[in-house]
C-alpha cells in the first residue's frame, strides 16, 4: 500500500487500536524477553524462538531472526491467516471494534471462488445445517443419535453441530432461495462457490447436495471460520462412515486440526495440547472442561500438524483409542513427531474405553486425569512396540527383515537429524535388543527422502558419517550473521561480556574462537572484530573496512553494521547481542555432536533417569539434551548423573 491509498487512515487506525503482542500471542506461545516479546516463528519450522514481536517506541511490528518474515499487524493477518489486504484490514477492523470509512470493496477477480465468497457460502451451509438439526422432521435422526452419544446441548451448540438432511437437494433449493434473494439486493452469494466447495455436486438430474442423511461437525480455522464438514453418516451401512469436504482454498485436510479454534488458548496456556481420534472425543473432553484437546480429521497426523502445536505447545499427548487401530494410528503419530523437538506422550485409556466413555462413567474425569499423567514417552513406547513386534518374528532372518524395515523406516524419517538425546537412547535400546553395534544400525540406515520441496536436498555422504543437515547448515549461517550484526550494531563494545553455555560471563572477545565460524568470510570478520574489540578502545565499522583490506569482507563488514544498527534501534542492544551469542552457542554445541560410534554410550536407565529428572524439574527438551551431553561428559570421567538410581527405566 502506498502512501496515496485511500485506506491510509482506516490503516493507521487499525494498527494503532492493535495490540500485536496479543494478536500474535492468539496464535504462538510468546514469552516476555526484555521489552521485547519471543516465540516460534509460525512462518518456517522454526527449533528455537526465532520470532519476537517488538512494541515500542509506538511501532509494533514483528521479526523472524532466521526467515525474514517481518511486518506490523496488518501483514500478520495476510501471512498467517492467508488473507488479501481488504481481508485483513476487516479482519483486524471488527476485532478492534472499529468501523472502516475508506475501503472500496472492489470485487474479487472470480467473485464466485474467491475465499471472500467461499467464506460465506460455507457459513450459508452451516446455518442452513444447524436449522436442520433443529428442525422436528429433518433433524430427528441426527437429534437421536445426539442423545445416544449423549452429547450435551451447551457441546452442541459450542461445536455447532448440524444435520444435513436425507434427500437429493435441500441445499440446492435452499441455495436457489439464497441466490435469487441475494439478486433482490441482500447478501452476494454465487452458486458456483458452494459447488467448489463440494457442498452441492452434479448429478445426472441436475445438481444435488453434497452431504445427504449425516450429522454435521463442521471444521474452524484458528478464527472460528467454518472452512470444511466432517460428516458423519446416520444410517447403518451408509459409507464412508466420515466423509469430509474436499481440500478447497480454505481447507487442507493434512493442516487442519479440529476444534484447534477452542483448543488454542488453552494450549498456550498449560503449553499442553492433548490429540485425540474422534469429533466426538474432542467434543465429550471440550463440555468435560478439558479444553487443551484437539483431534485429527480421519487422517494420520501430519508435519504440519506437528508444527502448528509445537509453535504453542511444549508437550504434547496422543490418546489413541485402545485398539490395532489405535495402535497403529499411534505408531504413525510417534513417527510424524520423531523429528520435532518436542516432549511426546502416548497415553492409554484405561479398562479399552473411548475419552468419552470414560468420561461418562463416575470418578472418570480423575481417572482420564491419570492415564494422561502416566502417559509413556514416545521413544519408550516405540522401542517397546519393535520388541514386541520382534518377539513375533520367526527365526534370524525374520528379525533381520523386522530390524531392517524399522532402520529403514527410521532413516528415510530424517532420523539422523533427530535431537542427539532422542538418537541416542534409539540406537542404545535397539543396540542392546538385536546385539548390534550402534555404528552398525547407523551405517545400515539410509538418507532421507526429500519429501518437501521446501526443504533443500541433503547431501548424501558415506553411510557411516553424518550427513549435514542443510536445515541446520542454513540455520548455523544465519546465527553467525546475526551475531556479528550484533556487535557491528552495538556502539560500546570494549568491555562488553556475554554469557555462553556453561561457563558463565566472559568478555566479548573470548566467547567464540575464529573456528566457531564456519563461513569463511564470518571467519575472516570475526577475526578483525576480535582484535579490535581486545585493543579496547572504541572504533567504528570504517576502522573495520580498512582492516579488511579485501572487498567482500568489507562490504559485508558494512552490510551487518547496518542490519545491527537497525536492529539496536528497536531492541536493547545488549540483550539482542546476548541473543544472538546465545543463538550462536547452541547451534555450535549442536553441530559439535561428536559421532555416535566415537563416543562412550549412555546405557538407557542413565539416559531415561536424566530425561525425567529434567522434566520433573520443568525444562524444555533442548535443555534436556544440554544437560545429558554434560552428563555424558561426566558418565565418561566416571561420574554418575544426579539421583539416577532413583529412576526406573519405563521401557
Ligand atoms: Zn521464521
């Protein structure tokens, strides 16, 4: 938007009645850092709070450290929510209570398939679905399989449960009346976008509806939009027993999450987020007063699910229901998560009941209390699955065959750039079941497969070494950048100290050595900076230039000062440069990992004991792996971790 924008005063007024703090805190855990606030940037998978929302000096915008991403209120709501301007402008409008003097609603380019109209022919459908329920004739079925499932009115209504009649074509008609009203002068509704919606298909006598004899779950974005239905049918035999709205521009199946809308807050809140199997799960824990539940769509969990909890979650449990399926459903969970660094539980309800069995029954809310307290860790659980699944197998070969498929399956997951704990304690436990090296199972694992397009291709090296992970190489190139833009940008810098890792403050100079920077030009700029910063006195990026006496170094010399002076405007400049040495410290301790078949090897108890410790203790799971390196570094002198022999291994 230029300056010569009518809108320029709605805008103005829309941002300065947003506080983005909490706008952005609707969709990501944030924390207070200095006068700044942080959290996991939604906009890449992001490992560490990358993200921080900056609010004074009156110009609130925010910054992804590691992507790019950056932008006031407005450009949060066009990136996040995938909204046009005029969306988001809206969007922000009604949220602030403030009415827009200047917006011209110019139109969509295709007025029927525009998310605009998709958005409001989908809340058409569900106020037409939701009258059907009511309805004595129409929604009797689906009213008496309400009261069987004996789903309260109050979850009903919250959900906004509907039914969509049995017949060919109430919706059609009801879309008829709806457009020709609309003709007359009321709300723009077209045709076409219930069609593209899956909501009314061609038939062989004219269009008919899409959904026909099924009770209604209508699916939400983070809004509270309607985007999709999950229906469920009415009659027995009638198949699929869930069909679901087609993926459309509102809806991705594999990225959706239901009842997320309800869920969020709470989530963010005890930094807890519970996944359950069925609507109707979700639904019974929802009116239980448990809040933090979500539940997938009829489909195994995917990346992006995974992403969406991690950037407000810390932990998260999976209660599966206790069957094969439910079993395997879980297996597949535990497989999606395995990369995320983030603290997974299964848990198991007890007596093979269902959430919302168990909930009905007296005394049930304790009990499902418990089950999720005694949930088991995901790695636990996944090794005891392969010993059972190898108990099963005949004879050497067969359990060869199991071993394989598993280090197959493990390898083409990206197990190897899995957190070096959670690595670790696989290969140990599996090491110890089969009798094989652990530098055997890693040579018989193969690279990954380069499933998103995102995601640069991993090099593929000798099956015996690490392959670098691009992600992580990327991620290391931008901490060091970062850091030096942080002492380019900082005008005292003689006797500044920072604090990394375990060893407490140090001076500037001293905190990383010239082979910390794996860029050789970092490398070459560190070098200089260092000197300078040593000599104590003050000096400026000219002085550097100079120093430099090669171009390139002094142009990035110049190109990081100014990025850092940038960002010293908006941020205090010591904390941001402790950030960033800090950022720098952890991604160096990451990569530093020495292989595996190297180094002396934590038996499982050691490692299960330290991981409980630690979360006992409340500590998210990057601490958990810092401090088992500390401890392994003290198991190999001969020490023994703290309170270890209290702890029993749960696998
Ligand atoms: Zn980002």
């Amino acid at each position: 938007m230029t300056s010569l924008s009518p809108n320029l005063s709605d805008r103005d007024r829309v941002l300065e009645a947003t506080d983005l703090v909490a706008l952005v805190g609707e969709h990501v855990a944030l924390k207070p850092k200095g006068r700044e606030h942080v959290g996991l940037c939604p906009f890449h998978d992001d490992k560490s709070p990358s993200m921080s929302v900056v609010t004074h000096k009156g110009n609130a915008f925010y910054k992804c450290f590691a992507c790019g991403a950056a932008g006031n209120a407005i450009d949060f709501a066009m990136e996040f929510h995938k909204m046009d301007f005029p969306e988001a402008l809206r969007h922000l409008a009604s949220r602030a209570g403030i009415e827009l003097r200047g917006l011209r609603d110019e139109g969509p380019k295709d007025p029927a398939t525009s998310r605009e109209s998709l958005r409001k022919a989908m809340a058409a459908a569900n106020r037409f679905y939701r009258k059907c329920l009511a309805d004595e004739r129409l929604g009797a079925t689906a009213r008496a399989h309400i009261a069987k499932r004996e789903l309260g009115a109050e979850a009903v209504e919250l959900f906004e449960l509907g039914a969509s009649p049995e017949g060919w074509d109430h919706l059609v008609k009801h879309v008829e009346r709806l457009v020709s009203h609309a003709n007359a002068g009321g709300e723009t509704l077209h045709r076409e976008s219930f069609e593209a919606l899956g909501l009314i298909r061609p038939g062989q006598r004219g269009p008919i509806d899409g959904f026909r004899g099924r009770l209604m779950f209508p699916i939400h974005d983070e809004l509270g939009n309607c985007i999709a239905f999950g229906a469920r049918a009415l009659q027995e035999g009638d198949e699929p027993k869930y069909l679901n709205s087609p993926d459309s521009p509102l809806f991705s199946k594999g990225r959706t999450l239901y009842a997320l809308h309800h869920a969020r807050r709470a989530i963010i809140e005890t930094k807890h987020a519970l996944i359950v199997e069925g609507y109707v799960d979700a639904l019974a824990l929802h009116a239980a007063g448990i809040k933090n539940v979500v539940a997938t769509l009829g489909t195994a969990l995917t990346k992006d699910h995974a992403r969406t909890l991690q950037r407000m979650a810390e932990r998260i449990t999976l209660v599966f229901d206790p069957d094969t399926a439910g079993e395997r459903a879980a297996d597949r969970a535990v497989e999606t998560f395995l990369a995320v660094p983030i603290d997974v539980r299964i848990a198991k309800l007890p007596d093979g009941l269902d959430a919302d069995e168990l909930l009905a029954r007296e005394g049930g809310r304790a009990e499902f209390d418990q089950a999720i307290e005694a949930g088991e860790d995901a790695l636990a659980w996944m090794v005891r699955r392969f010993r059972a699944d190898l108990r099963g197998a005949s004879g050497m070969s067969g359990q060869q065959q199991r071993l394989q498929g598993l280090l197959q399956k493990l390898g083409e997951l990206g197990f190897r750039s899995v957190d070096p704990l959670r690595k670790q304690f696989v290969l140990n436990a599996l090491s110890e079941m089969v009798k094989v090296p652990v530098a055997t199972l890693m040579a018989s694992m193969p690279a990954p497969r380069v499933t998103n397009a995102t995601e640069a291709p991993v090099t593929v090296q000798a099956p015996a070494t690490e392959a670098p992970s691009a992600p992580r190489h990327r991620a290391r190139h931008t901490a060091e950048r970062n850091f030096l833009a942080a002492v380019l940008g900082m005008s005292e810098r003689a006797d500044v100290r920072v604090v990394v890792g375990d060893a407490g403050s140090m001076p500037l100079a001293e905190a990383f050595a010239e082979d910390h920077f794996d860029h050789p030009d970092h490398r070459q700029l560190w070098t200089l900076l260092a000197a300078r910063i040593e000599s104590g006195k003050s000096f400026h990026v000219q002085d550097i230039g100079a120093d430099a006496g090669v171009p390139t170094i002094k142009l990035l010399a110049f190109e990081l000062y100014e990025t850092g002076s940038r960002r010293m405007e908006s941020a205090d400049a010591l904390q941001s440069l402790q950030a960033a040495a800090s950022d720098l410290d952890r991604i160096l301790r990451q990569s530093a990992e020495t292989p595996l078949s190297s180094r002396k090897a934590l038996d499982d108890t050691t490692l299960v004991a330290v991981m409980d410790r630690l979360r006992r203790e409340g500590h998210r799971p990057g601490a958990i792996a810092r401090a088992v390196r500390s401890d392994a570094r003290n198991a190999t002198a001969g020490t023994i971790p703290a309170d270890s022999h209290r702890m029993e291994t749960p696998s």
